[in-house]
C-alpha cells in the first residue's frame, strides 16, 4: 500500500478538541515529537480565537519537551496519564489545569484496552521503518505503542531517520490477551523473546506518514559526587553480604533500577564489586551506565522498555548493534513491569524515595504531600513484587533543612508491608522481618543524619509506646509543618504536641 506522506502540519490539523491521542515512547526515548509540537501551535491559535482546544494524552510513561512542555505550555492537554518529568506540566499540574492520572505504568496499557480512559482517536507513533504492509518497527522505545495502535482509529507515523533501521530487531512485540483469557506470559529468564519485532497494523489505518530527523530529546543527569558514591556503595555492599550469606543465590538475581543520579552511583558501586558476578536487568529504563557495564561484561543482557540514553550513546549502540544484539531487548511496559514476571524471576528493585517514615512507609510523588514531582512510575510494579525491594536517598536535602525520614510521610505511595531495605549515604536499614517498632529503631540508627537523630527519638517519647505502631497523631506531620512554617525541619518543638 502507497502511504500518503504528509507535513507534521498536516498531520496534526487532523486532531481535533477533544481527542484522546495515544503516543509511542517511554521517557523521552522513542516518543513523538514533530506533530505534537505543531498541535500546540493549533492551540494557541484556536484560543487566540476564543475556542476550546484541549486534547488528552495517553503515554508509556513520561515523553519530551516538545510533546509534554510544549503542549502544557500552550494549554492543549485537558487529560494525561500516567507518569511525566517535565517541569512546565508539574506546574500546570499543580495549579489544577490538567487533570492528571498517576497510575502504575504496568496498567496504563491494559486500562486503556479495558474502556477505563475513553476512545483512543489517534495514535502518534514513531518508527525507524515502516513497511507497505503495515509492519512498524519502533524506534529506542516500546511503552503502550501496540495497544494504542490496535484501539485507535487513526494512525499517524514519525518516520524519524535520526533513528537508525539497525534498531530492527531490538524490540519484543507482545500484547496479552484480556480477562478472562489472558494466559501466563512465557519470560523465564530476562533474555526470553516472546513476541514480534513489529507492530502489525492494517495499513489502511496510517492516515499520514511524516518524515522526521529528530533525535530523542534525552537528559542527562548530574555527575556522581561523594554523597551519591556512597549511597551507591552501601546498596553493593548490602547486597554482596545478602549473597554472601546465602540470602541471594551465588549466581545472583535480575536487577531493576531506577533513572537518575543515585541509580547510576548504585550501578557504578555494582559493576566495580567483583565479589558480585556478572549479572542481568528486568528493568523499565536502560541508561548510558548499563550500556558501559555492557560493554565491561558486567551486565549479561538488558530487558528493559526504553533505551533512555544520551544521543551519543545511542548511535554507539545503534553502530555496534552486532555487539548487542544478543545482550539487549526493549518491551512494552506491561511486560517489562509485569508483576508476574517481576516475582517469578526474583527481581531485585532499586528506587528513589522523596521521604519515608520511621515504618517504612515510602513517599516518591509528593512534595509536602499535596504538590506533584512526578509520578509513581513503574516503582510500585516492581517494589510489591520484588524478591528485595530497596529503597535509596539522601538523609538530608535542602542544605539539612530538610529530613528525607520523617515521623510519617506526608503521601503514601509504597506501604511499609512492601519495603525491605532504606539506605542513605548513613548507612542501611533492614526492615525484613521487623516489627513497626523494631523497624523504627532501625531507621533511626542505621540512617537518619545525625542533626535529626534525637529530635525522632523525641518524637517517638510523645507516642503510646504500647501500641502496634507507636504515633502521636497531633505531631506525625509536625516537622512537615514547622518546614512550611520556618523553613527548617530542625527547628521542630516537640513541647507544643504533650
């Protein structure tokens, strides 16, 4: 079939208010990017006219400026789901202009095909070929791209050329079927192919092909220091003792890792320990460090639903794809967060706390509990069901103004029935098979900064020792009060609660 190829322009007067357009990508890997940008021009000139223009977003997870930031910017997204890292649409977020669905990312797909959402009208997917039959082969990215292009009624493609066609073959192509016929899906190990290296599609459906030579709009993060390094070397140093002591096998476990600078300090720590084999990823994102420990023979192989990497990075892959063929895969995020898949291969998670509390509770979306960072992303898929669930942060931030272990979280996104092990740069806290207060005694030594030490062992003198989990109620949110109040956490009065 002869497609018709089209400008960005073009393709994006075709969407309507009121649309619901579903998107490739995951994280700004493999996400769309020329006709976004031209529909938020549209929305700036239906609202110079005094027309609504508003259209919701469905995503794999969170894309680039010149979908999420630019669309924001010109008030065009009514609805978006799920998570998002871009600071014009928090903004917005959190001035009530966009309604927004935080869900785990191993739903998104399934909700949408479960009528959860409404209509899939137009799906926007990127590829690096395209084939007259109706074959889409994905760019540096899977997300929700095949059930978004089975539901919608349009279809419109990026063929982006910054992509190279070596990217071929990369991805796994695999939709489960629904309730009630929905069957085990067949990953026994991270490096099973189950699926396609496609998206089949009725060619009929591509209403436009435009051509692109855009690169992914990939961040970078901050460089490694001494605060990062040592978060990361405690996470290696626990999980060589856990090996050591026969809690994980000899041969290791599947590792999953969040995306960010403490992620790659804790793979840093990882690949360096050599009492650690040589292990593989069950993860969401791959970034330029598993790339690197790939290439030291570190990592065996990558399953992962994106390749969030800097452009650099990824044409070295794309040029050495003989290399890494065999060592990478890239999902769908239903399946690379895919609970069942998660528990049966013994994953061991790694991820970013904002705050967690002296139980184990773990806050990772809210500031002061009411305003959004960014989202739960795909760390509850993989906390609920890890073999070890790890979570990492800094005690202190805000030049210690701030404690990252609070009497209670100000949100509650991962319950402390979930949370294994918390580690900052003091130390770890193990809370397996601990009781709350057991647990709270932990945190507290093990890694609480020293300035907040006494002040939650205060905290803990104001509650009814004898009770399941010890709370004074009046004085759970206090610090988060007295930050609001004077700006510092440390300036907290316990007097004020007895």
């Amino acid at each position: 079939m002869a497609f018709n190829y089209i400008s960005a322009a073009e393709a994006a007067s075709l969407i309507k208010h009121g649309y619901n357009v579903g998107l490739s990508g995951f994280t700004p890997a493999g996400t769309a990017k020329a006709v976004t940008a031209e529909l938020a021009k549209i929305a700036e000139e239906e609202h110079a006219k005094g027309n609504p223009f508003q259209v919701g977003i469905f995503t794999g997870a969170s894309t680039g400026d010149s979908c999420d930031g630019i669309l924001s910017r010109a008030k065009a997204i009514r609805y978006r789901a799920p998570y998002t890292t871009n600071k014009d649409f928090r903004t917005a977020v959190n001035h009530g202009e966009i309604a927004y669905n935080d869900i785990h990312l191993s739903q998104m797909a399934q909700e949408v095909r479960y009528g959860f959402m409404g209509k899939v009208n137009v799906a926007i997917i990127e590829a690096c070929e395209l084939t007259p039959d109706g074959k889409i082969y994905l760019t540096a990215a899977g997300g929700i791209a095949p059930t978004i292009c089975r539901l919608a009624d349009q279809i419109i493609v990026e063929l982006n050329s910054a992509h190279s066609k070596n990217a071929m073959g990369l991805h796994d192509v695999y939709e489960p079927l629904d309730p009630p016929y929905r069957r085990e899906i067949p990953i026994y190990k991270p490096s099973d192919r189950i699926g396609k290296t496609y998206i089949q599609v009725d060619p009929k459906k591509i209403v436009g092909v435009v051509e692109t030579n855009w690169p992914d709009e990939a961040r970078s993060f901050a460089a490694a220091d001494p605060l990062t390094d040592k978060i990361g070397q405690n996470v290696a140093d626990f999980l060589a003792a856990d090996m050591k002591r026969g809690i994980i096998p000899s041969t290791f476990l599947p590792l999953q890792s969040g995306v960010g600078n403490i992620a790659n300090a804790v793979l840093g720590a990882l690949g360096r320990d050599k009492t650690i084999p040589a292990f593989e990823m069950y993860t969401e994102v791959i970034q330029n460090s598993v790339i690197g420990l790939i290439r030291d023979g570190r990592v065996k192989f990558g399953s992962a639903c994106s390749l969030t990497v800097t452009n650099d990075c990824l044409k070295s892959v794309y040029d050495d794809m003989d290399f890494f063929r065999d060592k990478l895969v890239l999902r769908q995020s239903e399946i690379s967060n895919n609970p069942e898949v998660i528990r049966r291969l013994g994953v061991i998670s790694i991820n970013t706390a904002i705050e967690t509390d002296l139980y184990g509770n773990v806050n990772s979306t809210h500031i002061g509990g009411t305003k959004m960072m960014n989202g739960i992303g795909g760390s509850g898929d993989f906390t609920r069901n890890a073999y070890i669930s790890i979570f990492t942060c800094p005690s202190i931030t805000k030049e210690g103004k701030i404690s990252a272990i609070v009497p209670m979280v100000s949100h509650v996104d991962h319950s402390e029935h979930d949370v294994n092990i918390i580690v900052t740069e003091q130390g770890v806290a193990d809370l397996r098979g601990k009781s709350p207060k057991e647990r709270a005694q932990a945190i507290i030594e093990n890694c609480v900064h020293p300035d907040y030490k006494n002040i939650l062992w205060d905290y803990l003198k104001l509650t009814d020792g004898k009770a399941q989990t010890p709370h004074a109620v009046r004085a759970a949110l206090g610090m988060h009060a007295e930050l609001a109040k004077s700006g510092d956490m440390k300036n907290i009065d316990w007097a004020q609660y007895k």
